[in-house]
C-alpha cells in the first residue's frame, strides 16, 4: 500500500544526522507494516523484534542499556548478525520495553551510524520524562490512510493519480467527479485502516459482501480497541475512558444551547459535570491517539492559541470508517447518503481527519454567537477558513461573518459540488474528496 510518510522515511534515511527513530500511531495504522517494507527497499536486511510477541527480547534490555552489547545479545538470540551501516533494526511494540524507550538514547549517542527505528500503538501512554529519550530520537506519526492513500490501496491508479495531481485552477469533468464522489462514500465506510481497506479491495466486485465483511472487520477491532483500554488504564479509569470514547460519536452531534457544537461532559458519566473531572480520561484517550481534540476560539486575534480556553473543544474520532461503525450506521445508508443531518458531522470528521494526516500546523474551529466556522488552518502566518458542507449548498452565512470580522486573505468552502475558485473574493470551492491537499494547493494561491 502506498503510504506518503514512505518519503519522510527515505529522507530520514539518508540525513547524516538522524536520530534513532520513533513511529506512533493507533493501533493497526500500518506502522510494522511501512517500517518493514521501508527496510526491505532501503537497506541490506531487516531485523524485526516484537516485544509483545517476543517476552524473550524484553530480557535483553534488562542487565543494562549499552548498546554494543544489546546488539551482540540480539545477534545471538536472533542467530545472525546485524550489519551497523546497511541494516535496518525495528523494535516493534516498543511500550512493552520501557528500558528499550530509554536505551534509544545510547543508540543515538554509541552507535549513531546504525538505522534504528522503533514504533508503539500505545507510546503516548508509556513516555514519561524517565524514559523519554528527550533531544535523542526523531518523531514521525503514522494516521489512517488518507482517501487518496485508500484509492492507491484499492487499485485504483487513475483515481489516486487524479487527486494527487489536481492544482488550483483545474477543472474535474461531471463523470470524473461523480465517479470521485461515489469513492469517497466507499472510503466513508471503510476508513483508513489499512486492514479494513484491504477486506474492501478483496471484494469490492460486490458492494454488499464487501460493505458487510467491512463492518465486521471493524467491529474486530474495536473488540481489541476496547480490550487496550481495559489492559491499559485500570479497572475504574478504563469504565470511564470506554464511556467517554463512545459518547464521542453522539456529541459530535450534539448541541450546546441548541446552538453551536462543542464536547460536553454532563450525562457521559454518573458524578461528572465538569472539564476538571474529566481531563484525565480525555488525555488518556488522546495520548491513545484514539480521538483528537479541535479547539474552539470566540473573538481572537493573533497568536490564535493566546485565546483558546482549555475546556471548550470538539472531539473527533481517529477514523471515519470507525466513526461509522460505532454509532452503527448502515453501510447501505453511507452509500445512499441518506443519513440526515449527521452526514454533516461525518463529512467535518472526515475533513478533519484529513488534515490532521497531510499538515502540521495547527487547526482550530471558530464559535461566535451562532455562528460557526468547523476549520481554522494556521498556514505561513494567515489563518486559512474552511467550511465544510455535506451536500451540494454552498451558502455559508457563519463564513461571509467571519470573513467581514478577520478579513482573511483566502478562505475555502468544501461541499459535493467541483471546484472552482472565485479569485476577487480570494474563495477556493472545492470538492471534499480534495481535503487532503488543501495544504499544498494553499502554497500555490
């Protein structure tokens, strides 16, 4: 499967200065998956240990953390040996050591030349500053497959070569884009994990077998999604996290003051009222990359994050495709797009799960009086509006008031509709199969 972070790990690869290397991600993102096909192209032989699999290697990093002799135990135990200038060594699962977390730090000072890369599910949960390797490692972040990711997965090349190489200006043919859209429900349903899209893509010839091999693949593992939260967090912690996670589709569309939308804590838990009971569970969930939280600004101006307030966000789910399946929605009903207001929600999480995966600047949703903008894109300095539309309207009442308050210099409204771009009013209309791109075709405004 195609994935973007490939070109991040091949110029990791080759700057003189990297660090050993440390992969997040939720689990069944991909991670072992790109590390080894990265080791298998780049490099002589890969040397994978699992710790989770393995208990044996654990051992090795107990007796102390040098790492020439790790390296010649590891020899031993794994019966060949490890070339230090043209082998790639993963340590997979890498929580289940914390000596191997804190031994990453002698790599990186001992033995500087060797490729070493490691990746955890549940890393966020485990780093604390005893075994953080701070200023030792180089971090990357594996998300779910993006759409254009999910329609490499599938075999679909003109459709992934189409998203990837659309810029501003472009026009897409009427059976291009419906042809686009229809895909995007698929990737609606499915999601971006990469065990999920592989179900689909084995029997996509029928819609109906695949759609429901889909959502039993999904509901596997959110078994094993909430078994990680049992194992992880305590008996009494893990009731609360697993209440939390599942109210987290149900108040994405909720309403506070039947207005605007923001994450409340009243009713999840008996006794719980306010942010401070909950922040715990929230950071939990959020270290467990499970959701992700959207702040939320009123009245603002720059620096954006100087006005943000700890307890006002949106949370979204990590994945659409689990989006879905949570909150049981049938496939059929995603595919008919006939799922009223909440398709709405769905479309503002899938955006926002778009951006999170191809940009690192920082988002923020706008609230003021009624009015609602779902995306604020920190980009070189302006702040980047983004509507999001689920259908093909494109008035945006919450945005002509934002725009005549801040004035930013561009703004984007994403709907069912194609693109196009109003160039006086400095408005880019795109359709939201193209979310994932909007930070490169900003560059090129």
């Amino acid at each position: 499967m195609k994935r973007f972070l490939m070109k991040q790990l091949i110029t990791w690869k080759n700057n003189p200065k990297r660090k050993p290397l440390m992969l997040q991600g939720v689990r069944q993102t991909g991670k072992t998956f790109l590390l080894t096909e990265f080791g298998q192209t780049e490099f002589n032989r890969v040397h994978l240990i699992n710790f989770e699999k393995q208990n044996v290697f654990i051992k090795l990093f107990q007796a102390d953390l040098n790492p020439r002799r790790i390296l010649e135990d590891l020899s031993f135990q794994l019966q060949t040996r490890i070339d230090l200038h043209q082998d790639l060594l993963i340590l997979d699962e890498i929580q289940a050591c914390p000596n191997a977390i804190t031994s990453l730090k002698y790599f990186c000072e001992d033995i500087p030349e060797l490729a070493l890369c490691s990746a955890g599910s549940l890393l966020g949960l485990h780093l604390n500053e005893s075994s953080f390797p701070v200023g030792k490692v180089d971090m990357m972040h594996l998300y779910p497959m993006t759409f254009s990711e999910f329609l490499a997965g599938i075999a679909d090349e003109q459709a992934f070569e189409l998203i990837l190489n659309y810029k501003n200006g472009d026009s897409i043919s009427e059976i291009k884009h419906d042809y686009l859209w229809q895909r995007l429900k698929h990737y609606f349903i499915t999601g971006g994990l990469p065990e999920v899209v592989d179900v689909f893509r084995n029997t996509q010839q029928d819609l109906f077998d695949a759609t429901k091999l889909v959502r039993s693949k999904q509901e596997e593992l959110m078994i094993a999604y909430y078994a990680d939260i049992a194992k992880h967090s305590g008996k009494i912690n893990a009731m609360h996290i697993d209440r939390t996670w599942r109210a987290v589709p149900m108040q994405l569309a909720g309403h506070y003051d039947d207005s605007v939308n923001r994450f409340r804590f009243k009713d999840i838990i008996p006794t719980i009222h306010r942010y401070s009971q909950l922040v715990g569970v929230l950071d939990w969930l959020e270290a467990a990359k499970l959701v992700f939280r959207l702040p939320i600004v009123g009245s603002f101006e720059q620096p954006v994050k100087a006005y943000i307030k700890e307890n006002i966000f949106k949370l979204f789910m990590f994945d659409v495709g689990m989006l879905g399946a949570m909150i049981a929605v049938d496939p059929s009903t995603i595919w008919q797009y006939n799922y009223g207001t909440y398709k709405g929600y769905f479309a503002e999480n899938f955006v926002g799960q778009q951006l999170i995966a191809r940009q690192s600047s920082p988002l923020f949703s706008w609230q003021e009086d009624r009015s609602e903008v779902e995306f604020l894109l920190s980009y070189q300095g302006d702040i980047v509006p983004i509507e999001v539309k689920a259908g093909n309207i494109t008035r945006a009442k919450s945005l002509e008031k934002y725009k005549a308050k801040y004035k930013p210099k561009r703004s984007i409204i994403l709907s069912a509709k194609p693109p196009y771009t109003d160039q006086q009013r400095g408005l880019m209309y795109l359709p939201l199969y193209l979310a994932e791109r909007i930070p490169e075709l900003l560059q090129v405004v």
